[in-house]
C-alpha cells in the first residue's frame, strides 16, 4: 500500500478496511483480521493496528469478543 503523507496511516488504513466491510470482504458477523495480520498486510505497529479497531468499534462497525478477536457488526435484522 502506499501512503498518503498528509493523512494519518491508522486513518488510511481504516478507510480500507471500512471499505473492505462495505463491499463484503469482511461478511456480517465475520472476523476482522488480528493486529499482527494487520501488522503484517499493511507494515505497521501493533499500536497502529490497534487503533484502526477500536475506531472500527467505536464507529459500531466491529465488536470485540474476548478470547477470539474482533468481528464486523452482524446487520440490523428486519423489522416484520
């Protein structure tokens, strides 16, 4: 990947993944890559990593479950 100097990296790569979810490449309720894949596809600290998932949490996009990592929020289900 290569890196825009003028925006922040954990920002880039939040784009992508975001896009990433958008476009089903992380299905509903699938698993997000850990930080040390993150790490390794992008080139990046595990703090770096870090960051982009809690901004995916905290934009509800993802959740964490302890002891298996972290997830795309599944879709809202239909009201009938």
């Amino acid at each position: 990947m290569e890196w825009k100097a003028d925006i922040p990296r954990w920002k880039q790569m939040y784009e992508v993944i975001e896009e990433r979810i958008a476009d089903g490449t992380y299905a509903p309720g699938g698993r997000l890559p850990s930080v040390v894949d993150l790490c390794a596809e992008f080139g990046v600290a595990q703090m770096t990593a870090r960051r982009v998932l809690q901004e995916l949490r905290g934009a509800g996009l993802a959740y964490m479950e302890p002891g298996i990592g972290t997830s795309v929020t599944p879709l809202p289900k239909p009201e009938a």
